[in-house]
C-alpha cells in the first residue's frame, strides 16, 4: 500500500476526499485541523473594511498583487453575505463592487512553506478553487468548494507548498474567504525529505499497525 492510502486509512471516517497520491481534501474544518496537528488561523478580525491586507505575519504568508496592483482588502459581512468566525473577511478587490480582481495569489515567506492550507469560502454566489503548488511550481492538487455557503475547503500535502491559488469558478467573479489556516505553521524548508506532517501520519500508521 502506498503512502498516502495508508494515511487514507488512518483518517477513515473522516470527510477526506480521496484524491491524487499527494494530497487530501478536506471539505469538514475539524478534521482538517485533527489531520493537521494544529493550525494557525487568520480570522481577519483586526482590520478594517477596505484596510489592505499584503502579508499575514503569523502564517509567514504574502499576497501577491490582484490583477490592477493593490492587495486583497478586508470585508464587512454586514453589507452583505454569510458571515463565518466573524464579520470581517477578505475580499479580492479593493473596493466594495463589481468587478473583482481576480485570483489571490498567496506565497509563502522566503525559507518556509506550509503542508495543510485551507479556509472557508463565504462568497455568497461564488463557488472558488484552491491550488497548491510546491517549490519547483508543480501542482500539489487541486479542489472545488461546494456550492454550501459558507463552505470550508482544505488540502493537505504530502510534499511542502510554497504558493497557494484561490480563484472563482462560478458566480460574478467576486468573492470573500475567511479564516485562512496553515498548519502550524509553515515550517522551514526539507530539501529531499519528506515534510513534518508526512513523517507524522506515517508515525502514527506504524503505531497503529505495530503487533500486539
């Protein structure tokens, strides 16, 4: 049995979809974050509305520029919208109104890179996408929030990332997340090695699987 379908086994039971050799999705935020061993979340609730948000220090996170050059900006979901851990959330737009800006690119800090990354979609009428790409740019695996609102959606790697893509799929193109979680927390780089979480779920399999 492969790697990752023994980890599949170690978390039965649990809302894991079943995907490529090198991932799981998770559509249910407590057993993304079991899987996870601890995360570090970004709730948002310190901005603003239209406060620009470039970095998330405590994820060791970047934004790269939406598509007219300015950040991603902090939302009210009083103005409209399903809210999730709170009110304030993260919109790619700089302004309140059509068009969005296109997709959040989100890097991790120069030395670190992170296995699990998820957030809740709180878009309203937009469905989004998460892609994870590791350090040479190849895909990790990508996943497709549901139509529920709000809707969680998380992936966990078994190689590090270094760049996260969250885009709309349907809808007006305009959207807001929340809670953005990375395990905790985007650990340095293990060139050739197999990240923390991989060892973790492996260590606990053997344990599992050890006579008696």
């Amino acid at each position: 049995m492969r790697p990752i379908l023994k980890i599949l086994v170690v978390f039965g039971g649990l809302s894991v979809l079943p995907v490529a050799a090198n991932a799981l999705v998770f559509t249910d935020e407590t057993a993304f974050q079991a899987a996870a061993g601890g995360v570090v979340v970004e709730t948002f609730e310190s901005y603003g509305l239209l406060d620009p948000v470039a970095a998330l220090s405590g994820l060791h996170l970047t934004f790269s520029p939406l598509s007219n050059g300015s950040a991603p900006s902090a939302y009210d979901q009083s103005l409209g919208g399903v809210a999730q851990s709170g009110m304030i959330t993260l919109m790619n737009n700089d302004k309140l109104g059509l068009p969005g800006l296109g997709s959040m690119e989100i890097i991790a800090d120069p030395g670190t890179e992170f296995l699990a990354f998820g957030y809740w979609n709180v878009g309203g009428d937009d469905t989004t996408r998460l892609t994870l790409f590791d350090v040479n740019d190849n895909l990790i695996e990508s996943a497709v929030t549901s139509t529920d609102d709000p809707a969680f959606i998380g992936i966990i790697g078994a190689v590090g990332a270094t760049r996260a893509v969250i885009e709309a799929v349907q809808g007006n193109g305009w959207f807001t997340i929340d809670d953005i979680q990375v395990d905790a927390a985007s650990v340095p780089m293990q060139v050739n090695a197999p990240g923390g979480l991989a060892v973790m779920f492996l260590g606990l399999l053997f344990l599992r699987r050890r006579p008696r």
